[in-house]
C-alpha cells in the first residue's frame, strides 16, 4: 500500500494516547459545551483559518512549484491531535477545553477529512481515486483506536477538571513524547538526501511554512482578544488552534505520491519545524501573561 513502516509505526504511536484517554475524557467531553465559545475559536481556526492560510501562503511563496504548493496547504489541512495535549500542558492551558477540543476534532477528522484531501488534491494537483484518502484515515486511525481501546484500562491519564483530579499515569504522554522525536529521527534519516542535495528547497518551503503557522498564531490571537477568553483558555485556543495535522499529512502524501516524492518532501518539513516553532509560541504565551516559564521550558 505504498505505507512506510517506520512512518506508520511513529505516527500510530502518536495517536494511540488519544484513544488511550478515552474512558476519562468521555465524562470531561460535554463539560466544555457550557461555555462554547472558546470551543468556536479553535474548530473556526482549526477547519477554516488554519486550510485557508495554508493554501495562501503556498500560493505566494510556491506558485512555480504545484508538488511543493500541494504539500504545504495538505500540511494545514486539519488539526493536530497529538502532542496539543503536551503542548498544552506547557502552556498552562485548560485542560478541559483541550480533552474536549481534541476529542471533537477526531471526530471531525474521520468525518470530514478524507473528502477535504480529496478535494484539495484535486484542485491543486490531480484526481486521485477516493479511496485511496479513506485508506490513509483507516491505517492510520483504525490502527491506534484499537490499540487504544485495548490499552486503555491498562492505563490512566491525569485530567485535572474544577476540584476533580484524577489519578496520574505519565505514560501516554511519554509514548506522545517519544513518538515525536523520533518521528522527527525518522523523517530525517529518509529525507536526509533530499535535504542535504536541495537545501535551497528546503529553505524555500519553510518561509510558507513558518509565514502560515504565525499568521494562524495571530490571527487566534485576536479572537482569543477579541472574545475575552481567559489566560487558559487563549493559551489552549492558541495551541490547538494553530496545530497542523502533520501525521495525516504524511500518512497521505507518502500512500499517494510516495514516500520520496516532492509532495511527502514538503510535508515532512512540517514535524521538523513543529517543536521549535512551538516551544517559540508557548514563549510568548508565557511572556505576554506575565507568567514565568523557566521550570517547564
């Protein structure tokens, strides 16, 4: 199925946590809905702003390149569901409206995602057949949903809602962790030879890459301004708002176009630039709340 192993095995681990956390954040999932609107700024950023940033800022920077172009808006198709959890924690972020968020979000990913791939494909490059998309939600979601499942009562995630705290298992959150670093190991070691033999391609696609994320960072910014949401809940609206659904990404580019074509090349750029531009935004969260951040960064 065209499936890079090392990739697919990264990418489950990934997602498998979420699933994990299931059975506790099903009981947090409707409490968020008491207070929506911080729910509307992160599924308006995360399925209108983030897609349309994307496909913006590919179009002013990669207008020669239709593969490159393809890649970056595919890589602000969806949000992320992975490490937002720990991304938010850092933040100091709600924990609550992120379970919520994320929860939302997959089902949002398994509903609307394939047609939006689709779709996007299609206007941009070229028809692929239908199925192959659904085949990327099924490996890659089906997978991990029932490794989750099946986990789950194994072990316990700590969520902290109003005086409720739960018991505390960090072990989801190291495979997240894991996962992504090595992730991160993985797609260097494959795309090693593209990047050292078209630096120059590389440097090119992270300026629309860059250009997008702190656009979407501003822009979540301002509604979360605009709408007087809490320090929490801006840093949590923030987070998972301007998170990209790299893992997808991958996942479809490399079944479709192949794991060594341009578009995966593109897409790959996305997870290494993530931890940095993260780790930058978590910064000016902390600085502009006047919160001191030494201990966790």
């Amino acid at each position: 199925m065209n499936v890079s192993i090392p990739i697919a095995v990264c990418v489950i681990a990934l997602l498998t946590p979420q699933f994990m956390c299931w059975n506790i954040c099903k009981k947090e999932f409707f409490k968020a809905f008491k207070k929506p609107l911080p729910l509307i700024v992160i599924m308006l950023s995360n399925w209108f702003i983030s897609p349309l940033t994307g496909i913006l800022s590919a179009s002013i920077f990669l207008t020669a390149n239709l593969s490159f172009k393809l890649g970056v808006s595919l890589l602000f198709l969806g949000p992320s569901i992975s490490m937002v959890i720990y991304w938010n924690k850092l933040a100091g972020g709600s924990q609550n409206l992120v379970m919520t968020a994320t929860l939302l979000n997959l089902i949002l990913i398994i509903a609307v995602y394939p047609l939006a791939a689709y779709i996007l494909i299609g206007l941009i490059a070229v028809w692929v057949p239908l199925e192959i998309v659904f085949l990327t939600i099924i490996v890659f979601f089906l997978t991990p949903l029932l490794i989750g499942l099946l986990l789950r009562m194994r072990f316990r995630i700590n969520v902290v809602s109003g005086d409720t705290q739960l018991p505390v298992n960090r072990v989801p959150d190291k495979i997240s962790v894991t996962a992504f670093f090595t992730l991160i190991l993985v797609l260097y070691v494959i795309q090693s030879e593209n990047i050292l033999l078209h630096m120059l391609d590389f440097i090119i696609l992270s300026i629309p890459i860059i250009f997008g994320y702190m656009l979407v960072y501003v822009i979540v910014s301002v509604l979360c301004f605009i709408t007087r949401l809490s320090q929490a809940e801006s840093a949590t609206a923030i987070i998972v708002g301007s998170g990209n659904q790299y893992e997808l990404a991958i996942a479809a580019s490399a079944i479709i176009f192949g794991v060594q074509s341009s578009v995966a090349f593109a897409v790959s750029i996305g997870p290494l630039l993530e931890a940095p531009l993260m780790l930058l935004v978590i910064a000016i969260i902390y600085r502009l709340s006047g919160l001191r951040s030494s201990k966790k960064l």
